[in-house]
C-alpha cells in the first residue's frame, strides 16, 4: 500500500508566488495548502499540523522569524526550512539559531527544492528513531517494549528473541489483559518485517460478513454501500505483520476462508476474481483453551495446526507479583506527566496491597488503576485500598449461627452491615454501595444500633 503523501504549509505574501508553488506540488503528489498571511498559517498548524513547513522571513504582519518561534512552541521537532532573499547568509544563520531545519534561497528551482524536502524529511525520521531507541533502552527493566524482570517474563523475553527473526505463524495464549498485543508487536518491531505495516483486528468484535470485508477488502458496488474500492488488512499488512486477536470467535466458514488466504499467500477482494498476492506473517492470540475447543470441535483443527507454529504463553501479573512496583512506577510516571499531577507514588501499605492483590484483569486493569489514582490523588503520596472492592469470601464470612443461636431478621441485618462496614474499613459510602442502600439510611441504622446499645 503507497504511503500517505506528504504535507506542507507554504507562507510566501506573494500570491503567484503561492500558485506556483502549490502547481508544482500537485505535479510531484505532495499535498501542499498555501497561505499569504503567516497567523492563518499558524492557526491552520495548530489544527491541522504539517510534516514540514516553508515560509518566507519577510512578510507584513508576523514575520517568518515569528512564526518560526510560534511554530516551535506547538511543536519542536516539525522541520521548518526558510525562504530568504534578502542578505541571504545572514538571514539564514539567524533562523537557523532560531531553530529553522535549513534555508532555501528565492528565486529557488522546485527540483532543487524537493531535494532538500527528502533530505529534511529522512533527517527528522532518524532522530524519531534514535528518540525511540534511547527512550526504550533507558527504561529501566524494559524489554521488547514490556517491564518485567522475574523468571517468567525472561523466558518470555528470550522466546520472543528466538523467534522474531524468522517469519513463522504464531499463536500468543493467556488470560485478558496480560499484554499480548505487546508481545505481538515485539515479534513484529525485532523481525526483518519491522520496517512493513503492523496491523491489528479483534475478530471478536466483528460479523462474518464484515470481518470477511475488513481482512480481504472489496471491490466497488460488491454489496449495498459499497462505493468504493476498500483495502483489506492482509493486502494493508503486506510484508508485515496480521495480529488477529480473540480468533476462537471466527466462524467455521471464515477459518476456512483465512486459511486459505494464508496457506496460498492470496486474496480476493469481496466481489472481486483476482487474485491478490500478499505476504504478512500471522500472529493469533487468544485468552482461551484453544486445544480443549479443538478437542470439543468448536475450533477446526486444520486452522489450529496452519496457526500454532510457535505457542508462546503470556505468564498472568500473579505469576510475576516481584514485576508489579516496576509496573507502578513506570504507570505513576506516564500518568502524572500526562495529567500534569505532581506524584511520588504509593505509600508502603498501598504498595504491599497492590503486590498482593488478584489482579484479575492483569497489566491491564493495575494500569487503569494506577491511572485513576493519579486522576483522583489529592497527594503526593497516593493511598490504595482495593478501591473499596469486597472479595465475595469477605461478603460471605459474616457469623455463621448455629440451631441454638438464632437471632432476628433484624439481628441479623446488624450484624451483616457491621461486617461490611468492617470489610469497608469504615467506608460508610463504599459500604451502603456494597448493601444496596444509601448513605443516609445507613447512618440511621448505625445511630438505632448506638442508641439500642447505650440504652441496654
């Protein structure tokens, strides 16, 4: 699939200037949007954006040194590259000092011009790509992208590494939320496919019909709304990477279908006869016992065996509770810079909770968790308490009574929401929540139950 042309702001108060410049920019299949007046520029940048941006230093208004300074505070790495003809060397090393990529004398030739746009354009993708690499090897206990440095995560970290380099199927088991999305993209950011698309769908969220769509693509005027040609994932993924997440949901006549597609290396679009070559490794992920719904025919077995090349299991957050303070802080820190939170962390008896706790929403549900706290804090050291949640072992642990101690209905109330007051650490609204009444008929309760005490 070709790339999304490439966008640019071009300010010049010229206007044939302008025309010329956007003429010869459809020509070479750039998307150019032209501007006379440098704050249209500006404003259309803040809403817009540009991969890069040309503009003139000598404009009525705001001068192109303005806008240069105007553009680096909404974004500091998008490459400016200035138009001077005026005292040309001294222009230019003045908006080079002010942050400019680089400097293009006028009257320039468009040729000329689009040499110094791809130069410009590979410069600031490797500094992306150096940003990227220091940012991932700076982060303390981060491999593949993930944190962990407990048994479990280190046999997954050195399954990963065997089998990134080659490009056979591979089937990612274990429990929602432990993170096999990540390992899918680490099989696919460290293979020879790296430079290719990464594509990603949940089959579960899709119809076969649409999921047929989604995957091969149609031709126009296959089906009623159909306008126009569509793009299939598999044809988007090629030479990359397919992440099919949730596969047990995929029917039996679309297992049939893809395993097709993948054994031939070919599509055809929906409503289409040709056929499409397409090469994209397969990576399938499920939280299921995929060999039990083999075994009970609810999955076929040929679709299971093309698939699982390679099974790599994605170990749950109770199999690595030594990972969780890693995980915290590293969430702690993502989350206060983005909610600009001044945040230290947890206190030691929050922490501890943390580590033990079931986590039965994995990686994930610590994540939100974490997030919620930092949203929530009115400190720099943040407090955990389950967030109120009550085991239903807790719920149901509340006195037993035998045949010679029966009590009343109402006994009975008293002594249950003297228990999950208790469960609730005192919590008076967490615990009307839990008993299903509001806060103000529990307190009434509690004042009778003090009144009937001090009365006896």
């Amino acid at each position: 699939m070709p790339s999304s042309p490439t966008r640019i702001m071009f300010i010049d108060d010229d206007a044939v200037t302008c025309r010329v410049m956007k003429r010869n920019c459809d020509n070479a299949n750039y998307v150019c949007e032209v501007f006379q007046d440098a704050k249209a520029c500006l404003n259309g940048f803040k809403k817009d954006g540009a991969d890069i941006v040309i503009t003139d230093l000598r404009m009525p208004g705001m001068s192109g040194f303005e806008l240069l300074s105007e553009l680096r505070a909404v974004d500091e790495d998008v490459p400016v590259v200035v138009m001077t003809g005026y005292s040309s060397v001294e222009n230019a090393v003045e908006a080079m000092k002010r942050g400019a990529s680089d400097f293009i004398k006028k009257p320039f030739d468009f040729e000329e011009l689009k040499i110094m746009l791809e130069r410009t354009l590979k410069s600031r993708s490797l500094r992306n790509e150096n940003k990227l690499l220091k940012r991932r090897i700076g982060q303390k206990r981060n491999r593949f992208g993930m944190i962990g440095d407990t048994p479990v995560m280190r046999t997954l970290f050195n399954t990963i590494e065997k089998i990134a380099e080659v490009s056979c199927s591979a089937i990612l088991t274990g429990e929602s939320g432990t993170g096999k999305e990540l390992v899918a993209r680490a099989l696919h950011d460290f293979s020879p496919r790296s430079e290719k698309p990464f594509v990603a769908i949940d089959c579960g969220a899709l119809s076969d019909t649409l999921l047929e769509s989604e995957l091969f693509g149609h031709e126009k005027g296959a089906f009623t709304g159909a306008t126009q040609r569509k793009y299939g994932l598999m044809e988007q993924a090629d030479g990359g990477t397919l992440f099919l997440d949730e596969i047990c949901n995929i029917s039996d006549t679309m297992q049939i279908k893809l395993m097709r597609a993948i054994e031939d290396r070919r599509i055809i679009r929906v409503g289409g006869t040709t056929p499409i070559p397409v090469d994209v490794r397969v990576v399938a992920a499920s939280n299921q016992d995929l060999e039990k719904m083999v075994e009970e025919g609810r999955l076929r077995h040929d679709f299971y065996h093309r698939l699982n090349v390679v099974t790599v299991r994605v170990p749950s957050l109770r199999e690595r509770r030594e990972d969780i303070p890693a995980l915290v802080d590293y969430y702690i820190k993502e989350f206060s810079e983005r909610y600009q939170r001044s945040v230290k962390g947890f206190d030691s008896i929050s922490l501890q909770r943390m580590c033990e706790a079931d986590w039965k929403g994995n990686v994930r549900e610590l994540k939100n968790t974490v997030e919620r706290c930092v949203i929530l804090t009115e400190s720099p050291i943040m407090t955990w308490e389950n967030d109120g949640q009550i085991s239903d072992e807790e719920l149901l642990s509340a006195a037993r009574f035998s045949e010679s101690e029966f009590v009343s209905l109402e006994g009975l109330e008293q002594e249950y929401i003297k228990h999950v007051l208790k469960c609730c650490r005192g919590k008076k609204t967490k615990a009307a929540q839990v008993l299903g009444i509001d806060k103000t008929t529990l307190w009434r309760k509690l004042r009778r139950y003090e009144n009937e005490s001090e009365t006896v």
